[in-house]
C-alpha cells in the first residue's frame, strides 16, 4: 500500500499531462493537492521537495518529479 500525494496546478501542461492519466485509470488512490489554491500545499511541497516543481508525486513521502516518471511509477505499481 502506497500513500500517494500529487502537488500540481491545473494550468501547467505536464500536469494536466499526469491528471488525465490519473483520471483515465481511475487512479482514486491518489490525494490531488493545488498549490495554487492551498497555501499549506505549497509550503509543504516546498519544505519536503525542496523545491516549487510541480507535478511533484509523494510516495510515502518522498518526492518524485517530472510528469513521465510519475506516469512510470504508476504504469509500474498500480496499472
């Protein structure tokens, strides 16, 4: 079991990328976070990332980044 968070902004392509797939599988599992609209959000992903990079996945918190990887991981461990 993992527990899984994706930071993103629904504006941003790469991230609309991973939402579609997400959507697509039915992915329910998955905790969506707007950095745009939740402050906590963004400072959360900001102090465990390092960084403001989004789409930016949580597993069991550790972060993984960049939309194909992301879409990787899920075609590897839940698909």
């Amino acid at each position: 079991m993992f527990d899984l968070v994706l930071y993103y902004y629904p504006t941003c392509p790469y991230c609309r990328k991973v939402t579609k797939f997400i959507d697509k599988h039915d992915l329910e599992e998955i905790e969506l976070k707007n950095i745009n609209q939740d402050e906590e959000a963004e400072a959360e992903l900001i102090e465990v990332g390092g960084k403001r990079q989004v789409p930016c996945l949580f597993i069991n918190g550790k972060p993984l980044y960049e939309s194909n990887d992301i879409i990787n991981w899920f075609k590897s461990n839940l698909i």
